[in-house]
C-alpha cells in the first residue's frame, strides 16, 4: 500500500513546499487549494483544534497567542541561545525553558517541543502529498540551512520522525537548489547559490559536471533572513508612532502581529513599486478608550536605507566564502538566486555587482529547494537517475586535547564520507584512561563547541606520560552520521561510539509524540474517508427520499408493504444518525442496508410502470 | 507608476483569477524565459493583481508580459476553456526584438527549465572578463575506471562470490581500485597521467565517483562492500584534494629543506612548537617560543593561543596584554572578547571583565554553546564583583 517514492521538502521559515518526481520530472505539489507552498504556522483554536497552514495563517491575527510561526529559528536551539532570547522579545506565542536546557512553546494549556510543531507542518506536506498521488508515502528528503549545526539537523529528521515520515536524507537548502537548476542539463560549471529566505542566508559554492554536484563551500548566518527585513520596518513604524504618541505599540500583542502583517505585505509589494501605502486603523486604543491609527507610505528607497547593512552583510559572507574556498569571483559562471527574499530589486543589485554577472532567473526561488530535495531524494532510490551529490561536513569535528584546546580532525567544508585519524598520547604518568569528548565547531577553545559525544578508552598500560599512545579515527558517512574510534595502538583495544547530538528530546520522548501524532493520523484519515463515505450515502440517501412517496403508496395496501415501509425508513434513520455522529463504520453499515433499499424502491417503480 | 491597475486592457479586471490553458504549448509560441516563468504563476487562484505583485518584475513590464500571453492564447479567464480560446486565439507573434535574448532552445521533453541564455545587462553592471565555458570537453575524455581484475588472490576471490546485491562488474571495480589503493600513488589510484592539470584531475574524479560513491548503491544490502565502497571513495577524495591543493602555501615537509623559509613559515614553525610545548605540561617555555612567533606574525590565532598559555603560566598581565591586542582585532569575535574577559579576571579586574562580558553577549553568534558560556562567566563575575564589594 505504501509507496516507495520519496518526496523532498523545504521546510522553511515562512513557508514550506513539497516535491516529487514524478516519470522523471521533479514536480511540486500542489494542495487541494491549489497553492504550491504552504504557510510554516501551527495553532491551536479555541475549540481546541490544531490548525496548520493556510488555515492557521488566516486566523493569525484574531489568534496571535496561540499560532507559531518561525519555528525554524528556535528548532534545536538551546534555551540559552541568543535566537531564543530574541524571539522571547518578539514574538506573540509563549516561549519556556524545556526540561533538558531546550526550547518548548505554549499554546493554550498544553505544552509543545519545537520538532513537534515543526512535525505538524510536515505532517500536513504528507497529506498534501497523498491527496495528490492517492497513496501512502513513508520517505523524505528534508532540507535545513545550510548552516545548521547537529542538534538542529537531528531535530529536523526527529520532526520528521514523529510526522511519521523516514527521512532518509538532510541537505541543504542551497545544494538542493543547485541540484533542481542542474538537472537534466549537462552543464559543466562553477556555480554559487545565494539563498536569502525567511530567516536564513546560506551561500553555497559548488562545481558541477557529468551529473555530479560537488559542494566546494558553504557558510551562512542563520539569523539573516526575510523576518530580520520585516523587523526594520516594523521597527521604523513603531518609532514613528511612538515620537507621536508616546505609546510602544510592541507592548500590545495584537498590533504588534498587524504589524507584522503589513510590514511583510509592503516589503514584497516594494519589489514592484516604487512606494507603499501602510494603513492599520485602530491599531491601538489610549487609555481614555480612543482609538489612533497608523498611516504612513514607505518607499523603495527608505526600506533599503533600513537594510542596508543587511544586505551588506550577506555580500560579506559571499567575499569571506570565496576567499577560505580559494575560489575567485570570475571562476563562478552561474548565481542561482533563491528564497523570497531575493525577489528585492535591491538585493539583485547587489549580487549582480559583486558577482559581476546577471544572476540566474529560471529558477522559481520559492519552489527549487522542494524540487532539488525531490532530485536527491529520486537519485538515492531510482536506479534510472544517477545524479551524484557529494556534499560536506558544515562544521569542523575534533576532539577536547590538554589545556581545553580543541584539535580538529576533520575540517569543515571535507567531502563525505571521510574518515581522518591522529594519534595522541597520555598527558600524565601512569595515566590508564583516556576520555575522549567528541567536539563540532570552530572555536579553538573545546568548551566553546558542541558536545557531541564522549567515551572512555581504558587498560592503558601504565607508562610515562607521552609513552603510550592511542589512535583517534574519525569517520563521517555519506549520511552525514559520525563515528569516532579510538585504538590503544600497543595492546590494540578499541572503544567507538555513534554519534548524533540531542535535540532536547529523549528517546522516550520522542516515541511518546509518535504514539500522540498516530491517533492524530488516523483521525483526520478517517475524516477524509468520512467524508468520501458521506457523499456516498447522500447520493444514494437523495434517490431513496425521492422515490419514497411513490414507493409508499404502491405497497402500503399490504401488511408485508407496511413492513417494508418501515424498515426502509430504520434505515435511512440509520443513514442520517451515522453521518450526524460521523461514525465511519456504522455509516458504512447504514449505506449497505440503503443499496438494498434503493434496490427494492427501483424495483417497485419499474413494476408499476409496466407495459402500456 | 506606482500601483497596479484595476483594469488591464484586452485581459480586463485585475481582481479575476486566471488560468494556464491547458492546450497551450509554450515551447512553439517561442516565449523567452521571463515570460515562461509569468505564465507559470496562473494557477487559476490568484488573482491578477496579486501576481502582477508577486512576479518581482516592474508592473509595467509584466503587465506587458500578461498581455503578451493573453494576446497568444496562454491564458483563460474565468469561464473561459481552451475550445473558446482556439477560437479567437491569433497565430503565435514573432517574439519581439529584446537585446541579446534568445527565444528557448530545443530541449528534450522532461527539462523543465529553459537553460539560462547570455542575457543583457539591465544595468551598468561590470563584467569581469570570463574563461569560455565549454558545454563539451575539448580535452580527451577522463580514462575508463579499470574493468578487470587479473589473477584475484584468495580474499579477493572470497569477496567476488559472497551475498551481496552488488553485480560482478562493481565488485570488480572496487577491488581493482583497492590494489590501486597499496601502490601509495595518487595519480594511479585516479588513473590519470603524472601532472594532469586541475580540469583533467576534476573530470576523473567526478567520473569515477559515480561508480564508487556509497549513496550509488543506498538501500541495497552490500556485504564486505559498505566498507570497501566507503574506503576507496575516501582514498580517491583524498587524492584528489591532495592533487589539485594549491601549492604556494604549503609548508615545506622537511626541516633540512634547502628552500628559504619565508617568515609567515617560521612563524607557524614556531607556533607549532609552542603549542607542543604547552601541551607537553611546560606553559613558561612555551610563552617564549609563543612571544618569538607573534614577534614574526602577530596574527590573531597566535595572540589568542599565547594568552591562554600566559593564563596557564600565571602571567596575567602578559595574558592581558595578548588579549587585548587579539580582541582588537577580531572586535567581532565573542570568543576572542571572553577571553579577553578571562584576561581581565585573572589580572583581578573584574569590573572590566563584566562590561567586556557584557558587550560580547550582544554580538550574534551561531554558537550557542559559546553563549551559554559567556552568561555562565558573567554569573561567575558578577558573583565575585558582589563578594568584593563586601558587606
């Protein structure tokens, strides 16, 4: 029943998209409302019902408190982070400290992780998706950020665990987009991806060539994003008023998400004119109940004189990249825009100048991640597609040395799978263990990185400090999972361990929200199936109503046509009762019993009608 | 003009939501790119004023690119269906003359993307002066991987015959690259002639990756290959990486070189010495050799390095002054200012290493661990500021 296809998903910060391929063509789906990406929001509405998507996005305003969007910059942050410090400023939806120094949210009374939200929008890209082929799908390719680190990327795939969805590759976003421009193309060239989205700019420099991607380098900053644009507006807005008012409208939650609203609809219409006009009557009450309202026009000009350093900063992240890949500006022959963002007239300008070329339009900036994702996703398990994606380590992999130092063994930007091995000796006389604490980063100071493991290498043998020595292999699958080996080179005991980063959720956690998510599945399943079990009946409901008076008056003369009469309308009380209590089964039951019904009803009409 | 219309002529009110006609094909009507990617945002929901918005064209010029459409017959309105449309759909124009564009070239039927064509400048942008990309190598094609496997020994023999869903022709290849593996010789192991150039070197390598990289074979049930495959792959990155580094920065191998060291040399020379020496348990040598590199290359790797070992040696003041000249030059660097801080504490200047503290959290950084860090030595600094200032 499941179907082996695999789909790829960008998941992104405003808005998610999901892809195919479908007999060779990457194609994005389209939900039931036709709209090709999807709003990233998750509420919880009065009734107590989850909404996800369109659906959440529209009643945002009225439900400001309870709708969550942005997940993306608080999955696998820890409590401490500076991203969550400034989303617990701006943002309407409760933020609190989770038990294991992570991120949870608020929505109502009950209490969510972030790779759970995050589950719920890749849940409804799964449904979206099996509306569209009419079968289960199990597998996907996700993308993340370029940037992200290992607790953000294990939280991903364990939200897309708990959606129910094996996902059995992460890439990032701006070599998914290489992969969707390249395909079916038999190009030859250096290209670089600015992907400028709604909360992160990545800027990947990969060479391709007979089907094979290669990513040569890649950097980001995942606070640099559409939302980082918006909030120059908003805070433009904000103080304007305030020099007239004296009053802070971020103080009120309601204003602050029209706000947002509007500073995100006048930042894209600025794409294409020239000026805007902001308008939010009403938009506060003072303290003596009267109501003031904010009119204002924002120009092109203004708004990129409040971004400019933002759009500065992504160039500088562009010089810092080509200089540590040793690639030169006239070495890339193609820039692929990508994400929303990049639709700023502003923006293009900027790339075009420091690239010195025209940058590549026949991508759709909101739709290439999904399909490049889709791509890897086909080229892992189609044997017919045989595009090759040699990807990277994001972050240097080392290990804590003397001294708190951390030594790298596996530089950042290495092709994978890799393996590096270095060996390293005891730091104290008659030291017999070795504790080997697994570090990603790039700081030089081992406190300053991530922990992404430790293990402990005993039975040394009882010598002078640096007599004994002990081998550290390293190794990263394709997959992008690591193992660390660590080998007395003299007695040749070994100690390895797995390694994957915590997102703040335990194993058993995490099982708990599959189990939740489950029953959740099942619902609304049978709800679409219902529904398609009602319009059924109806039909059928509809023809024996009709014939109902007729059949009435053939056979009520007889004892037994009484009988029948009756029994016919148990049934379609039956009917009606089952579609009222949206009992699945008992409709099923009650549909059944109406054939027969309408059967006989038929069969009484035609006899009458007879001959002459 | 500075808003989209209410009514456009020969298409109408924008507030309709038009459709793609599904009988309308845009490889013969000769569109250009842009007018390619328009037509694929009707979608028969949005309305046209919203995607007049949303194209990230002019409204001038995309209106201009809609009425193009709708004058070839690529769009419906509402109640409109392509049997209406044939009716009153003009033959296809010519595209009209635009600078350097080219109308899309043949592509075979599941491109889904026009390739991107030299396009004119809209602006005065500089053109750097480009190499011309060629779509064929005109160099030989990269050599085949090796197909045979002479004389296999006993282990090889094993391999060829165990439970795996690898076919004879794969296994083949991986282990003859595996006997290419014990010769030591990069340009063997790629196959490639002694002094390739980059181009040659990259074209093999590519070639050869598709056959050897693990994620060719995902999901099958390999055997003894998993690891094989993986290894080889290793090798042949690693000698390619190793063939195409740029030379001009490496270090010389050999201490007795007769090369003349340039000072940028010596200096990593010594900084390597000195980090051994710390780490070797003996901080005071170690600032020495440390002081004598940064007098060659005061970068700020060598700075930072020097003040932690200066902190190890009980040197605060010498850590300090390390720090600081580290710190000035990395200001937006929160690690380099909390070592700074660091610094500043040990020197028992704990009112300066607060506001450096202080400063460095308002710096954005990827790193949360490092953010944690910098509040856990605030806490820790504020605590000893309070026990200072007594009671």
């Amino acid at each position: 029943m499941a179907s082996d296809k695999v789909i790829g998903i960008d998941l992104g910060t405003t808005n998610s998209c999901v892809a195919i391929v479908e007999d060779g063509t990457p194609v994005v789906i389209p939900n039931r409302g036709g709209y090709k990406t999807t709003p990233s929001m998750v509420a919880i509405a009065e009734n107590g019902k989850r909404l996800v998507g369109h659906i959440a996005k529209r009643q945002a305003i009225t439900n400001a408190e309870n709708t969550v969007f942005a997940a993306k910059r608080l999955i696998g942050r820890k409590w401490g982070s500076a991203a969550v410090r400034t989303s617990l400023e701006t943002m309407p939806y409760r933020i609190v400290e989770g038990p294991h120094d992570d991120v949870r949210i608020m929505l109502r009374d009950q209490v969510f992780s972030v790779p759970e939200i995050s589950a719920f929008i890749l849940q409804e890209m799964k449904l979206i998706t099996e509306e569209y082929l009419g079968e289960e799908v199990q597998k996907a390719v996700v993308t993340v950020p370029a940037y992200f680190n290992d607790a953000q990327r294990t939280a991903t795939k364990d939200a897309g665990r708990i959606a129910g969805l094996d996902v059995i590759r992460i890439i990032n976003e701006p070599t998914a987009a290489a992969l969707a421009y390249g395909f079916g193309r038999n190009i030859e060239r250096k290209v670089a991806v600015y992907d400028l989205g709604g909360g992160t700019f990545d800027i990947s420099i990969l060479e391709i060539g007979n089907g094979v991607f290669e990513v040569i380098s890649t950097a980001g900053d995942t606070f640099l994003g559409g939302e980082d644009f918006d909030r120059r507006i908003i805070d433009w807005l904000v103080f304007g008023f305030q020099k007239e008012h004296k009053i802070d409208l971020r103080k009120d939650k309601m204003a602050l998400q029209r706000l947002k609203d509007v500073a995100e609809k006048a930042k894209c219409e600025l794409s294409s004119v020239r000026e805007t006009e902001i308008n939010l009557p009403f938009i506060i009450s003072t303290g003596r109940n009267e109501a003031l309202h904010l009119q204002t026009t924002l120009t092109r000009d203004k708004l990129e004189e409040l971004t400019a350093d933002l759009v500065d900063r992504t160039v500088d992240i562009c010089a810092k990249t080509l200089e540590e890949a040793e690639i030169q500006k006239s070495e890339i022959e193609d820039v692929i825009l990508v994400g929303g963002m990049t639709r700023m007239p502003r923006v293009q300008q900027v790339c075009a100048e420091f690239f010195g070329l025209e940058p590549c339009k026949g991508v759709h900036p909101d739709e290439v991640v999904a399909l490049g994702a889709a791509i890897q996703g086909s080229a892992l398990t189609d044997e017919k597609n045989d595009i090759l994606l040699l990807d990277v380590t994001p972050h240097s992999l080392g290990i804590m040395i003397v001294g708190g130092y951390f030594h790298k063994l596996i530089e950042q930007n290495t092709t994978v799978p890799t393996s590096k091995s270095h060996v390293f000796t005891t730091v104290k006389d008659n030291q017999t263990s070795v504790k080997i604490l697994v570090l990603q980063g790039e700081s030089d100071r081992a406190e300053e990185n991530e922990l992404l493991g430790e293990f402990v290498l005993t039975g040394l043998r009882r010598a002078q400090r640096g007599e004994v020595e002990v081998e550290v292999t390293f190794h990263i699958s394709a997959d992008g999972i690591v193992s660390v080996k660590a080998r007395d080179l003299e007695t040749g005991l070994e100690q390895s361990i797995t390694v994957t980063a915590t997102s703040g959720l335990t194993e058993d956690e995490i099982k708990k929200m599959i189990d939740a998510n489950k029953d959740y599945m099942i619902e609304v399943r049978s709800g679409q199936e219902f529904d398609k079990a009602r319009h059924g009946a109806e039909r059928v409901l509809d023809e024996v109503e009709t014939l109902f008076p007729q059949v009435s008056e053939i056979i009520s003369g007889s004892d037994f046509g009484q009988d029948a009469v009756k029994k016919a309308r148990g049934v379609v009380e039956r009917a009606r009762t089952a579609i009222a209590n949206r009992d699945l089964t008992s409709l099923n039951d009650a549909t059944e019993a109406l054939s027969r019904t309408l059967n006989m009803f038929r069969g009484v009409v035609s006899k009458t009608r007879g001959p002459g | 003009m500075s808003g989209i219309p209410a009514e456009i002529q020969d298409v109408g009110s924008t507030a309709q939501k038009l459709a793609q006609n599904p009988a309308f094909d845009p490889l013969r009507a000769g569109l250009s790119t842009e007018d390619y990617f328009v037509w694929s945002r009707f979608d028969g929901t949005t309305s046209l004023k919203d995607l007049l918005l949303m194209t990230g064209f002019p409204v001038e010029h995309a209106i201009a690119i809609v009425k193009r459409l709708r004058g070839l017959g690529a769009i419906l309105l509402p109640g409109e269906n392509p049997q209406t449309m044939a009716a009153r759909a003009k033959p296809p124009e010519a595209a009209p003359a635009r600078p350097a564009s080219q109308p899309i070239a043949k592509q075979p039927p599941r491109d889904p993307d026009p390739p991107t064509v030299p396009r004119a400048r809209t602006g005065p942008i500089p053109q750097q002066p480009r190499p011309p990309s060629s779509p064929m190598p005109a160099q030989p094609p990269p050599p085949d991987p090796p197909t045979t496997l002479d004389n296999p020994t006993a282990e090889e023999k094993a391999a060829l015959a165990e439970a795996s869903e690898l076919g004879a022709p794969e296994r083949t290849l991986i282990l003859a690259m595996q006997r290419r593996m014990k010769l030591g010789d990069p340009w063997a192991l790629l196959g490639v002639p002694r002094g390739s150039d980059k181009k040659a070197l990259k074209r093999t390598y590519f070639k050869l990756s598709k056959d050897i990289h693990p994620d060719r074979y995902y999901g099958k049930k390999l055997g003894s290959f998993a690891a094989r495959l993986s290894e080889v792959f290793e090798a042949i990155s690693h000698a390619y990486a190793d063939l195409t580094e740029d030379k001009t920065d490496e270090r010389p191998m050999n201490v007795h070189d007769q090369q003349a060291q340039t000072p940028a040399e010596y200096a990593t020379e010594l900084f390597e010495r000195a980090c051994a020496q710390e780490v070797a348990g003996a901080p005071a040598e170690a600032l020495k050799i440390f002081d004598a590199a940064i007098r060659v290359d005061g970068q700020a790797r060598y700075l930072k390095r020097a003040a932690g070992c200066a902190l190890a040696a009980n040197e605060p003041r010498v850590a300090e002054d390390y720090a600081k000249k580290a710190a000035a030059l990395e200001p937006q660097d929160p690690s380099t200012q909390r070592l700074l801080a660091r610094a500043f504490r040990a020197a028992g200047k704990l009112p300066l290493a607060e506001e450096v503290l202080l400063m460095a959290m308002q710096i954005r950084t990827e790193n949360d661990v490092l953010a944690k860090e910098l509040r856990t030595d605030l806490a820790e600094v504020r605590r000893l500021l309070a026990r200072s200032q007594g009671y």
